[in-house]
C-alpha cells in the first residue's frame, strides 16, 4: 500500500511543481497595475483538472500567493545610485533597477557634470557660501515615489520590427520615478 501510495505522492508533486513553473513563468518580473513580481510564495488550493476535446494540455484552477513588490505613491525608499546621465540619476535597489530621479526632481539647483559623468547639487550655505555635493556612484540614496508606471511590453508582429525604434528595445515592464527635491531626501550622507 505505501507503495501506491509514494507513487500517487510524487506524481502529485510533479502536477504541482509543473503549475509551479507555469505560475513562475506567466508571472516573470512583473504584471500590469500588480506590481513587480519577485517570488511564488505558496500553492493554497488547487481545483480539479480537465483535459478538453482536441487539446492535449490539462486546464487547472489555481489559487496562490505571491510576493510582489510595488510602493505606495510618496513612499520614501532608500536605494543605492547604479550610475548618472544627463536624464537624471538611475537608482537600485539591489533586487530592482529601474527606478529614475529625473533632473527635474533633483535639489536645485544642480548641474550634470559630463567629465565625471554624475549629477552635483551646488548647495549654499546659511553664510552664502557654495559647496559642491557630489551624487557618486553606489551611494546610499533616499528618495520618495512620484510615479510607477507599466508598459505594454508585448511582442509586435515581425512587419512593425524594422519600424520601432532603439528606445523600444530597451523598454522595461514596470520602472518607477522618484524625487529628491526635498528636505531630508538625496545621498544619506548629505544629511548625516
């Protein structure tokens, strides 16, 4: 009997680990208006399967849980600076890296420096006094959430290939915008 019995197990958990896979797959990074996806938490419950006429794959409901990532608007995170362009300062946080402080929303007023390829807020002192505050790569950063915004990142059909352009490849799903024009926000260090 135990026999049957670890053999009905393990296909069990092979039905279960491939709807695992199918969930982590439909699911990969992240979903329109959820968030980005980061991990499959838990199976909870699995409805019966059925195989329909003419089609060979087996169709099952499935409830789950899933660990998704997606701030709240004006949320304040703390990030590290991935690098500087003249569009402003791209930030990650380790597990996510398309988060952009645009030049509009730095402290004000800073300028782009194109030798050392990094922004500067050129800060004045209560005495009038000017000091550069460089925004170095790696540095911890704290910003707040303006916007999070998702893109239809679909696949278009070959004859709109050699139409698009070099900005659409480079297209993520889902990235977020913040700012750092406040008090308290911009490298930790500036506030230390």
């Amino acid at each position: 009997m135990s026999f049957h019995s670890s053999k009905a197990q393990r296909a069990t958990y092979q039905v279960v680990e491939g709807i695992a896979e199918a969930l982590i797959k439909t699911t990969q990074n992240s979903k329109k208006k959820v968030g980005l996806c980061i991990a499959l938490y838990e199976i909870t419950k699995l409805d019966d399967s059925y195989i329909f006429p003419g089609d060979g794959a087996t169709h099952t409901g499935v409830y789950f849980s899933y660990v998704v990532f997606r701030p709240f608007m004006n949320e304040i995170l703390v990030g590290k600076i991935r690098s500087c362009s003249r569009e402003g300062v791209h930030v990650s946080l380790g597990f996510f890296d398309d988060i952009l402080i645009p030049e509009n929303a730095l402290q004000q007023p800073s300028r782009f420096d194109e030798k050392e390829q990094l922004w500067v807020w050129v800060f004045t002192s209560e005495e009038g006094q000017t000091h550069d505050l460089f925004m170095d790569r790696e540095e911890p950063i704290r910003f707040r959430v303006l916007e999070d915004t998702f893109v239809d990142t679909t696949p278009t059909s070959p004859e709109n290939e050699n139409t698009e352009s070099e900005e659409s490849d480079r297209r993520v799903p889902y990235y977020l915008t913040g700012t750092i024009n406040e008090s308290g926000l911009g490298l930790l260090s500036w506030w230390n």
